[in-house]
C-alpha cells in the first residue's frame, strides 16, 4: 500500500517495449516497394499511409488489451467489442481516412457460441457508428495459447475526392487545441487499473460518490468513436491535425508536429473514473497523462479564425462536449503548465 | 494409443466453430456501406475485396496459430515471423492481388529484444519474398494474457493496371489444375500435430528416415511464399483462379467456383512430415486432407490451351515444382478418387 504503482511497476516498461520494437523494426527492413502501388510513410503515425494509382489509403491495427480481463471478471463483453471498432477507426481519423473496412482478429480458449455473439453485437454497434464494413477475420480457437479471449483488428480508410492525409505538418503557432471528452478510460491503462483495482477493493457492483453508474460498467465503457466529428472537420477542411488520445496519453499530441509545443491550459479536472486513478494511484500527474487520456479523447488542431466554425460543425456531428483545451506555441513537446507537466516528445 | 486422433479431438471442432462465428457475424451486420469506397465482397473468399475510386484492394488477416508453441519448444523464431508474412500475402495472391503492405500484430508475455529482432528479421525475409512493405503493427505486452508470444498480422494488396480481381468464376470444366508443392505443413494443423508429437515421441533433433534434416526444424520451415509464382500467372492472364491451401486443406478449393467439381487425380504421395502425419495419426485420409496441405500449398486452374505457357512463366519464377495435379469436372466439390474421398462443398 505504501509505494506509488507505476506503469513500469505494473508489468508494461514502455522504454523496454521500445528498445525491443526498434529491433524488430531494424530486423524487418525490407527494399523499399516502389510502383503504381506504395508506401507514403512508415510505422510511426496513427496509421500507415498508402498510394494506389490515384487513391491514398489509411491502415492501421490495434487491439483492446487487458480490458478483457475486467470484461471476463464482470461478464460484459459487449462493450468490448465496440472498443475493437473504436480503437482502429480512431487511428484512421487521426490521420483524416474514412474509415471503409474492418477485420477482426480474435483469440479465444473455446468457440463459445453466445460469447461470440455478443461480442459481434458491440462490433455491429462500432460499424454503424463509423460507417464502416466489416469484409473479413480471423477467429482463432486456441486453448493452448489464451485463457482469456484477445480482440484485435485492423481497419483501412480511405481519402474522399478533395481530401489529403492530415500529418499535422501545416500545424502554426496560434492554432487552437479543441478537445473532445472521451467516454472514459477508453481501452489503454488497464494493466495499471486492475493492479489498482486489487489494491483499492473498489466495489465494482455500486458507483462511485457522485456517480450514477456502477464503477465496473464505468470503467468498462466503450471507446468513444469520433468518426462523425472527425469527419465534419475533415470535410470542411477546418482541422490542421488530429490526435487520437491513446496508450501515450497526451505525448500522442507531439506526433503531429515536431517542432511546436501543444500547451494544454485549460484541460478539464478529473473526473469520475479518472478522479479514483488518481486518489488510488497516488501517481505524479506527468505518470498519470502519459499512460490514460484524463478525460479527453481525440484532439484537433484548428486555425484560431476557424474555431467558430469548427465548434459548430462538431455540435452539428454530435459532439457538443467539444471545447478548447490549449494552443499552439513556440517550443516543442508537450505542456500542462497548470500542473507543471513538460514532455520533450514522443 | 488405440483411438486415433480426431482435430475434434485436439481441441478444436471445426463445426462449433463455423456455428459459433455465424452469430459473431449476423450480429455484426452493420448497414451496407455504399459510395466512393465500398466492399465488393463480405467475409468468406481468401481475401475481403474493396473499391476505392477506381482501384479495387484485397485485406485479410491471418495468424501463424499453435505453431508458435513448437517454436518455443525449439528456441527457434525466424521461421514463424517469416510464416506471419507467407499466412497473410499469400491469401492475397489467391484473390489475383498484388501485396502492398502488412501489418504484425504480436502479442508478447515479456519485451524480449532479442526474440523480437528474431522474429523481425522473419518477417524481413517474407516481406522480401513478397515484395511487401511492413506499414505498422502493434506489440502489445500482455503477461496476463498470453504465456507464448502469438503472431499474427494483416495485409493489403492491390490490382495492378490491366488485373482484375480473380474469384474463379471464370473456371470451366476442362480446366487443369495445377499444384504447387508446399515447404511442409506451412501454419496450419499445429494444435494435431503436438498431439501426434505428444503420443508418438519422434525425436525432433534428428531427421526422420530418409530426410537429411532434423524433424523439428521440418516442422517449423516456413509457409512457403507463392507471390513470385502467383505474379507470373497473374501479369499473364493464365489463371482462371488461385487456392491457397490452408486449414481447410483441399476443400479450399471449393471456394473457387460452386458448380464444378475439382478432380484431384494425381496428388502426390505423402513423404516427410506428411508421411509421419499418416503413419502416426491413423486419420483417415478424408480427415487428413482437409486439416493439412498434404504436400501443396499453392493451386492454379488454368486452361488446357494455357498449360504449358502457365508451367514455363512458373519455372521462370522459380516454380520448377509445379506440376499437373487434376483437372475441373463436371459436379461439385473437390473429389480424391484415388484415396475415395469426396468433399461435397465449403
């Protein structure tokens, strides 16, 4: 009880992750693929960016991690689905796709016919929102190898008519941070959140103070899908860059653009789920907003005289929780000056 | 000793399986999604088809399964990483499309630099082979997951100028099939094949009679990669329609075209891993052939008038094994009748 869990203490060392990954990637360079079809930028960005003849394509995977321990220990394994969805799409708005296309990859110790099901139930909910297809998987029966059921996928977007992909490279200091809140933890940090679940003995069954909802739904809730926002900005041209807030909380700002710093000076308390992280973990806040997105999920960048604009098509979209949270400014790295945070990077 | 193995057996029922992802997918239908970027064909081919403007792609996604649980047996990775790359381009190929990018998705008990630069540089001598560029991916560190690393990915190819999606419809009774022998089981069958290893205690250190090397590394070779040969039919118009011959065995090819059956008259004998597979599993042969390649990999319909432009354009890539193994028939299904086995569709 005594010592403040990190993130390293609770079993993921993200400098560890990263050494070993740059291995993998160094050991996996291939010639470069060149012709009618190619790659525009490697691993790195929220998603590979792609050339076929005339067409840019967006393609990214990811997974929805421990999340399903909490999933199997409460029963719900809807949510999880959609967070299958919301994980992937996200990554492909970020770097202004249309989502078109998901496939699933799940892992699973039997084929439960009912678990399946649900799971394809939150899947369905996660399409719909982001308008996209599901055209194919993978379902692995692997009793040997999970004792949980794993869910990951992989989605592909594509760039409509007039639309280019959005790096953040035209990002100006001047430009102003909006934020949408996210629906909570989303699904990254769940390693750290089960760790401080045994330790705490949260009941999961009753809300917190103040809350409404159980605290295990709370947390179980799944990944916001900002597509329709995304897209209202998109189509308009009205952001600079796009941010999906994920496993390197905020530092995921500092991909956009290297040599601007993000200065987040009006970011929301925390709340709800995040209010019990942080009395629980008695984490410093610079641990706590690199590894959850306290509170804001997608970010976009958008020119100051924009900004009307933008609040409006978002409110349009359906996301009237959208406010501003900072501006762009001389530097680089990311800044939290109201709680003395500084990252160089990412 | 005395009940011969079934794949039911070993942990996996096909048929709970076909039945428990049907409600995965009704549940997930989600609205068709129509306009500038739309999938031309759900799950159920090799590959999910997609049009974006006026380019047409192929995406799926495939892992290397329990075969990875050999591989740590043996301390041996190169060989699955390089099976992450041949599982997915070589779906692909059997839909006439070119590869263009992979995605991995690894999860890991523990960031182990060395195994991943291992299993990286695998997966570099896939890529290679398949002229593919790797993208992006994700490694998640998962202990409370999974206690061996898993592998699996996802990949994206295109339709060059002048190619069209190749689905087989176009074959007809006449046509000659040709096979294309497989390095050994490729990934697929692995959950039988540690059974069989369990029951029979085959030394893996030294090579089975009559082979010069040790079984264990027979067993791990990896998928060979049909891109090359795929590609010398493809930019020629000589295939009517392309098989890759995975978990399904023969009855893959039954994907091809619903109203033809595919006479398999002069399948090779069973040698090496195969033989041992025979010999030790006492499977019927009917059970055998739609749970392993059996010695192809890789099948071409093409027609008769094209089979000796077909046999040299597959030499000149490096096919010089490729050889007449049937033809198409009138009826349905795929039929043995050497070995008296009918399978009556998918």
């Amino acid at each position: 009880m005594a010592v403040p869990l990190t993130y390293a203490g609770a079993g993921v060392d993200s400098k560890a992750v990263g050494r070993a990954l740059g291995g993998l990637l160094r050991a996996a360079r291939a010639p470069a693929v060149r012709g009618y079809g190619r790659p525009l930028l490697g691993p790195g960005h929220f998603s590979g960016l792609l050339q076929v003849g005339e067409e840019r394509l967006a393609l990214t995977t990811d997974n929805v991690g421990t999340k399903v321990l909490l999933a199997e220990q409460l029963g719900s394994w809807e949510g999880v689905g959609e967070d299958l969805v919301g994980v992937n799409v996200n990554d492909l708005s970020a770097v202004g796709a249309r989502p078109l296309a998901l496939l699933d990859y799940l892992m699973l110790p039997r084929p439960d016919p009912k678990l399946l099901a649900t799971i394809g139930k939150g899947i369905g909910r996660g399409l719909r929102q982001a308008k996209c297809a599901l055209v194919g998987g993978e379902t692995a029966i692997v009793p040997d190898l999970v004792r949980t059921p794993d869910l990951s996928g992989t989605a592909l977007g594509y760039f409509p008519p007039g639309r280019s992909p959005l790096t953040g490279r035209s990002i100006r200091v001047g430009d102003v941070l909006v934020g949408i809140p996210s629906s909570g933890v989303h699904a990254n940090g769940f390693t750290l959140v089960r760790r401080l679940l045994e330790r705490a003995r949260t009941p999961l069954d009753r809300p917190l103070p103040g809350e409404r909802i159980p605290f295990g739904k709370a947390l179980l809730r799944p990944t916001r899908i900002y597509t329709s926002a995304a897209e209202a900005l998109l189509d308009r041209h009205l952001a600079q860059g796009l941010a999906h807030i994920t496993g390197g909380g905020v530092r995921n700002l500092s991909r956009l653009h290297p040599s601007v710093e993000f200065t987040l000076e009006s970011w929301p308390g925390a709340r709800g789920v995040f209010e019990w992280i942080v009395a629980t973990s008695r984490l410093p806040p610079k641990e706590l907003f690199q590894t959850f997105n306290m509170g804001i999920g997608f970010v976009a960048t958008v020119r100051r005289k924009d900004l009307p604009a933008a609040l409006g098509a978002l409110a349009e979209a359906g996301a009237r929780d959208a406010r501003v949270i900072g501006r762009v400014s001389p530097g680089r790295g990311v800044r939290l000056p109201s709680l003395g945070i500084r990252y160089e990077g990412y």
